[in-house]
C-alpha cells in the first residue's frame, strides 16, 4: 500500500467536497450560524413568556357566603397576588366557559369546621391555568398561616411542634463535577448530530455521487488498488467529519456564552470559580474518543451510500441511518445510566457514557479500556465491510432491485424469489410487529400472548410470499432430510448448547445482575402446565420464527447463491437482535447462524426447526422439574469460569462432528466462515 497515492486520493476527494460551495454551506457553516441565533432567540422567548405570566392580570371569581369577602381581603392584602382581579358572575361556571373569568373559588364550611376551598379552572387555557398555580399558591400559604396560627393559640410552639426533625442536603460536588455533569447531559448528543452531519454528504458524494457523475469506472481504471482507493475516500470522509463536530462543539459552546452575556449572568457563572484547566484531561479523553467514533460513522456512512445509486437514494438511506446511530446518544440523559463493564460494549452507548464519566471526573479505567478495544474492532470490521463492498462489481455496477412488495401484484411472475432488500423489509414489519402488537398482546392476555405474538411471526413472511406469488417449496427449503444430515444437525445443535452456554456464564462476569434477569425470564415464560410450556414456548417458535428466519429472509439474502455466507451470518445476527435483549443477543445469535447453516447444508427448513424445538424444549424441561428460578443460588466469578470452560471444551468435538455429518467438505462456497 502506497503512502503517496492514498494522500492524492484525499487530496482530490477534499478540493471535490470543498469545491461544492453548497455542500459546504449547508452542511456546517449553517448550523454554525443557526446554534447561536437560536438559543438567543429562544432564551429571549423564555424569558418574555415568564415575564408576562409575572405581570399578567387575571380575573377571579369568588362564590357567595360569609367567607367570600375575607378571601378577597387576604388576597387584596398580599403583594404577590396584586395581579388578581375580582370579577362578580351570576354563574361562574358559563363565566370559565365563556372565558369572561379566568378562575373562580367555592368556598364552603365542612361539617368537622374545617374550610374547604374548590378551584376551577380551564386546564386547555394557559391564562387559566397560570390563575390557578396563583391561587393554589396563596392557599398553600393561607393553609401554613392558620396552621401556625392555631397551635398558638393553644399555648405550643409551632417550630418544634411542626418541624421536630431540621435537616439539610450538603452538596459535595464540586463546581468543575456540576458544570461537567451539566455539558455531559447535552455535549454527546451534540456532537454525534454534529459527526453525522458532517460525515453523510461527503460520504454520498464520495460514494453514491461518484456513480451519478460516471467518474468511478475512471478512477478503477487507473494504477490504484481498491484498498488505496478506499482508505483515501475515507479519510476525507473523517476529516470532514471530525471538522464538522469540533465547530458544533464551539458554535454551541459560544452561543451558551451568548446566552448568558445576554441574560446577564456572566457575573454569576464568574463567581463559581470554575478552574478551567481541570477539564483539559477530560476533553483529551472525550475528543480521542470523538476521533475514533468519527472513523466508525464515517466507515458505516460509506457502507450504506456504497449501496446507492444516486446522490437521491443515497438521501432515502442516510434518514434512518440517522435515527438509528442518533438514538443511542439520548443515553446521557437516561438517570442512573453510568459506564460500567457492560455498557463499555454497547456501540455508541459507550462513547456516550465514555464522555460522560471523564467531565464528571470518574474515569474507571477497565471501562475506558473496553470501549477504546471495542470501538477500535467496530471500526475495523466496519472498514473490512467497506474493503469488501467496495471489491463487489454488483454494487459498485450492478442494477439495484426494487422492493418486490412495491410492485403491483399482477405485474408480480409467478415463483419470484424474495430479494435481499425483501428480506430487510420484512425484518423491519416483524421487528416492528413484536416490538408494538406483540407486547401489547404479551402484557394483556400473558401466556395466550406469548402464542399470538408467534401467530404474528409466520403470519408476515406467508403473506409476504402469497403476495410476491413466490414458490414456497424453495423459498422455505420445505425438503425431507437424509438421514445422515439429522445425525448430524442433532450432534451440530448439542456443540451450539454448549457453545452458548459457556459464552452465556462469561457474560454474567460482565454484568453480575445477568444472572438475576434470566432467572426473572425464566419465571416468566414458563407455564405450570408442561404440555403448554412445550406448545408455547418450544414448537411454536420452532416453526413460525424459523418460516420467517431461515425461511423467507434467509432466502432472501442468499440472493440465488450469490451470498451464501453473508446469509448465514446476517440472518443470525437479525435473530438475535429480534429477541430484544442485548445480553441475550449474542448467544441467540450463534444459535441463529448455525441453524442457519444446518439449512444450507441440507436444503431442509424441518431440520432446523427440529433443532430449534430440541434446544427450546431442554431449556423448558430443566426449567420445569430441575431449576427452580426463583431460589437458584448465585454463581461465584470462579464457579462462573471454570464451568464455561467445561462447556467451551464440551462444544468442539459436537460442532466439527456435526460440520462434517452435514457435508461440510461438499459446501466449497462456506469454507471461509
């Protein structure tokens, strides 16, 4: 790889994003412009609504009775109520409605001599309801003075009577811990806007924008590999990126300034004696930790354009790429989310709380470590999947397939075949099927729900093919089994139980509470009747979650044979993260890829959801008259190892046995996994 050749490729890459003015404009001087303009605009706005909702004047009616006048008396008599108007209505209900009032008072003597006072208001009217804050307000304080008032009478003391126990909070923080846990709250999310922003565009123009122009069949024609080519795409990208959030950070930073200049509290921010130059190991954290998560978003923003056309598409791709990589940044806000072991693995949520726990001055170094090992390995496989992409003549070249879902039915052949883009969309119905109809159903109607929601799973992809007039022999793999192929998925699912056994222990040492949570899952799928159990949580899911899985979408990736692998591989990954658990997701996973395999072996859907029933069927049995979930003992970090070492260990010879029953030398195509 040839240093010199990668800085031209950046060097024209830069002159062609600046030479785009527009681009340029749009993309980060605006926003520059339009931080400031907005928190001013917006802090004026603020304080002129409070300043009238002080001031305003607000009309108030009273009912009738020996107590009316010593109200408005009290009231008249107090400064801070001097903007209440008293207004005599006949009927001061029509008097609210008709809007002539803003507020009136029943007042009324209990049976016990208490005094009861009923405020009414219009809760749709802002100018009601600020009324009646102010008359709840002066009744607090009328309601404390009589109080007060009363035990005198009575010859006590009040304060001790009322106030027997004083106490007060002392706050140890010190100011530089509350200035950075207020920038912690708002600076991450900020910046990963700020890093999306300026890493999209030139990632479609780069990529997407190169087809467009025909420009990229010249570029592969010149002495540059495709690495070279690549890797100064990319940097320019980055570059672009990381200058795009640094200038956020400033213009927000500035216009916080602005702020405060213009709210006059410049002097009171100068008496908290802030030393800023504690805070200069913390930012030297955060912005190593902004570099490398600039290189990720850049890296996947190239993935997602590469599959574009045309700057259009590109457009249609980065919106929910946005929403997806945005989301995880509200994790600062979230209350007791902090950076631990366990969160230091989650993409994005971690640099969030990364940054987090440096301007709070908490730097837990395992975690720290954890997330700089773990970014660095998303980046590298997010680069490896770039290299990849980049090499593959069909996206670079070839024509894209449409959605065959959009397609009207009549023009749809019969036997058409799902597409991977198919497979995606269904993905995201189901996902967004279980994620709202299913626990909707699951909270309503429990273990009933439980069996609808897996109604719902096959439902989707046998209407999907209804609709694609798809042949459902080959789109399922519905084909009987050799009988050496079962030996062998039987034996190849019994190293998977291990296997995923033994990773499920080494996760519970990187969150101790995992344990804990299975067994609440456990004692909640599960059924006192076994029969049911078995129905339910076994061999309904055995069969719809595999139609939908290792059916149509697996079907749908595989794209007639062309990527075998990445169809194993992607429709595990789906499958774990359809069971919505991150802890979870990672086992279910390697479930998912080697059921997925046992499919492609074998050309058999049945053997994969006889597999599937066998490992949700032991689960369900050990469950029901071994385990008791809810007094299992907890495992200690020693007990925790050595067992998944036993199961590690236990796992190899099942696996290549199973591979090698299945036919593994006669699969050239998987070798490479």
């Amino acid at each position: 790889m040839r240093s010199y050749i990668i800085k031209n490729i950046l060097k024209k890459e830069l002159k062609d994003i600046f030479r785009d003015k527009k681009t340029i404009f749009m993309m980060i001087v605006l926003p520059i412009l339009l931080y400031p303009a907005i928190m001013l605009i917006t802090s004026q706005i603020t304080m002129y609504s409070m300043n009238k909702t002080e001031t305003a004047s607000y009309k108030v009616s009273v009912s009738k009775g020996k107590l009316h006048n010593q109200i408005i008396e009290k009231l008249l008599q107090e400064e801070d109520y001097e903007h209440l108007e008293f207004i005599e209505v006949g009927n001061p209900g029509e008097a609210l409605e008709q809007r002539e009032i803003d507020a009136y008072i029943e007042v009324e003597v209990l049976p016990t001599q208490q005094m009861s006072y009923k405020i009414y208001i219009n809760s749709s009217i802002g100018q009601s309801q600020n009324a009646g804050h102010k008359l709840q307000n002066f009744l607090e304080e009328y309601k404390e003075e009589m109080i007060y008032s009363n035990i005198e009478q009575i010859g006590l003391d009040p304060i001790i009577l009322l106030e027997p126990v004083v106490y007060d909070t002392v706050d140890l923080a010190k100011n530089e811990q509350k200035a950075g846990q207020l920038m912690a709250m708002i600076l991450p999310l900020i910046l990963i806007i700020g890093i999306l922003m300026g890493a999209l565009y030139p990632a479609i123009d780069v990529m997407a924008g190169e087809k467009e122009r025909g420009t990229i069949e010249t570029l592969l024609t010149l002495p540059v590999s495709n690495l070279e080519l690549i890797i100064g795409k990319f940097l320019a990208v980055a570059i672009i990126s990381i200058i795009s959030a640094v200038l956020n950070v400033i213009s927000i930073v500035a216009s916080i300034m602005l702020v405060m200049i213009s709210a006059d509290l410049s002097g009171m921010m100068s008496q908290l004696n802030i030393d800023a130059k504690r805070f200069i190991v913390p930012f030297l954290i955060a912005f190593i930790c902004i570099l490398i998560f600039a290189l990720i978003v850049s890296a996947i923003s190239m993935c997602v354009c590469s599959m574009a056309k045309s700057f259009k598409e590109a457009q249609n791709y980065a919106t929910p790429l946005m929403l997806v990589l945005m989301l995880p940044g509200y994790a600062s806000m979230i209350p007791g989310l902090e950076l631990t072991t366990a969160t230091a693995c989650i993409p994005i949520v971690n640099v969030v709380l990364l940054i987090k726990s440096v301007l709070t001055f908490q730097y837990n170094i395992g975690a720290m470590a954890i997330v700089i090992v773990t970014n660095f390995g998303f980046l590298i496989l997010s680069l490896i999947i770039l290299a990849k992409m980049f090499n593959s003549e069909e996206i670079l070249f070839g024509s894209s397939k449409e959605f065959s879902i959009l397609q009207k039915r009549y023009n749809i052949q019969k036997g058409t075949l799902p597409t991977p883009s198919d497979s995606l969309m269904i993905y995201v119905i189901a996902l967004l099927g279980i994620i709202y109809i299913g626990s909707l159903l699951q909270v309503k109607l429990g273990f009933l729900g439980l069996a609808l929601t897996q109604a719902l799973v096959i439902a989707i992809p046998i209407l999907f093919g209804w609709y694609i007039k798809t042949d459902f022999k080959e789109a399922l793999s519905l084909k009987k089994p050799k009988g050496k192929h079962i030996g062998g998925a039987i034996i190849l699912w019994g190293g998977l139980f291990f296997l995923v056994q033994g990773i499920s222990l080494l996760m519970m040492l990187v969150s101790p509470d995992l344990q804990e949570l299975n067994n609440k899952l456990a004692q909640a799928v599960t059924h006192p009747n076994l029969f049911v159990n078995l129905l339910v949580v076994a061999a309904l899911p055995a069969i719809c979650e595999e139609v939908l899985f290792r059916g149509m979408i697996y079907k749908g990736l595989e794209d007639d044979g062309k990527h075998v692998k990445w169809a194993i591989i992607v429709s595990g990954v789906l499958f774990g993260i359809m069971h919505l658990d991150f802890f979870r997701m990672i086992p279910t996973a390697i479930l998912g890829i080697g059921f997925a395999y046992i499919v492609y072996s074998s050309k058999s859907i049945f053997l994969a959801m006889m597999v599937h029933f066998l490992n949700n069927g032991v689960i369900v049995l050990v469950q029901h008259f071994i385990v008791r979930p809810d007094v299992e003992p907890a495992l200690t970090s020693g007990q925790i190892i050595q067992s998944s070492v036993v199961y590690l260990l236990l796992s190899v010879l099942p696996l290549v046995t199973g591979m090698l029953l299945l036919g593994y030398k006669d699969q050239p195509s998987i070798k490479k996994i």
